[in-house]
C-alpha cells in the first residue's frame, strides 16, 4: 500500500555553529522542510530513522566570508527531508 502524502512540514532550528573563519561561535536559523507520508504499511511498526548529511554555506557575521559545514539530520519513510535552509546569523534582527 503506498502512503498519502500529507504535506510539507517545515521545521525551524536554531544552530550554534563554532566559526572555522574568526574561532567565534555563530547561532543560525535552519529551517528544514519534510514531507510527511502516512499509511506507508499498515500494521507494522514506525519506520526506523536514518541519519542524512547536507553540506551547506554560511556566513561569518564578523569577517563576512562563507564556509560550509555539514549537518547531520534523521529522517524515517514517513518524514523524508525535502530542503534545508539556512539563514545567516542576524539576518532577521533589527
């Protein structure tokens, strides 16, 4: 039996990040976005979860050059990850 997709999800995280460019530690905002499956197989117990990596860019407030970093996020079956977003530190504040 194949799964109703249900919709996006999108999950905010907020993620403090050791700079490799100036050694400060810089908090991001992650946003990442799931799409939720249900019913994939009746009866049987939840999907194990399986770790995923995604290497993205950020930016070093300080100095203002990027550098990537790798997150490391678990999914299942039914909650699969379709995009991670980062937005730079203080990109939201006033």
């Amino acid at each position: 039996m194949r799964g109703d997709r249900v919709g996006l999800v999108a999950d905010p995280l907020e993620l403090k990040l050791a700079c490799p460019v100036c050694a400060e530690e810089h908090t991001y905002s992650v946003v990442v976005e799931r799409s939720e499956v249900r019913g994939l197989v009746p009866g049987r117990k939840a999907p194990p979860q399986v770790k995923r990596q995604f290497v993205r860019l950020f930016n070093c407030p300080t100095t203002g050059n990027r550098y990537q970093a790798a997150l490391q996020l678990s999914e299942t079956a039914a909650n699969r990850i379709t995009a991670v977003t980062v937005r730079d530190a203080g990109e939201d504040a006033e």
